[in-house]
C-alpha cells in the first residue's frame, strides 16, 4: 500500500482518503491487512498519532477492524452499511463536542420512543 501525502489535505484525511480509496476499488479486500501504526507512521516520516487518529476514524467508520495484538484489517466495501456509518460518524462529532453517553442514550430512546 502506497500513500503519498500532497500537502493538500491535512496529513491524516490523505491517509483516510487513501485506504478507503484502495477499498472501493478493490486493491484492498475485506480481510486485507493493513500496516501497523508504528510502521506506517515511519514509512511516512509522520507521528504515530496522526496514524492512529486516521485508523480510529476509519475504525468508526466502518472502513477497518482493529483486532488488538493481530493487527489491523480492511472491511470490504460490500460489508459497510453507509447508515450505520454516517452514524457512528456523527456520534463521534457528537462525544467530541462534549456530548455525554447517558445524553445520547437518551437522545435515542426519546427518537425511538423507547
């Protein structure tokens, strides 16, 4: 997997943009493994924070599986549920805001009139 960071975009969205591009077009396949953060991070020259920050939104996402002290995997494109993760995208918007968990549970119930 090649990632060439232009500059353009901050250094995590490229590396983002990049997975899930080879995602859906096939270069990478459900099961797929993708580099360690470590070694990403160095074949990069960046800081293993941005890696992981680009990991745990693509994890949020839908896009990969961290499966801890195995690595980390992509998820085929034919498995992701766009409603699920435009979702799981927003409720990280949302905790990041300040947004508690008791808050949004209770946010769902009352949606969902639970």
């Amino acid at each position: 997997m090649e990632i060439h960071l232009t500059g353009k975009k901050s250094i995590y969205e490229e590396i983002m943009e990049t997975v899930e591009r080879y995602i859906s077009l096939g270069v990478l396949k459900d099961g797929d493994r993708l580099p360690s953060v470590r070694n990403l991070a160095l074949k990069l020259g960046v800081n293993p924070n941005t890696v992981a920050r680009a990991y745990y939104a693509l994890e949020a996402e839908g896009v990969i599986r961290s499966i801890p002290k195995k690595g980390v995997f992509a998820c085929g494109a034919e498995k992701r549920d766009p409603v699920k993760a435009e979702a799981r995208s927003r409720l990280i918007v949302f905790r990041e805001a300040g947004l508690s968990k008791e808050d949004a549970l209770a946010l769902v119930e009352e949606v969902y009139g639970g």
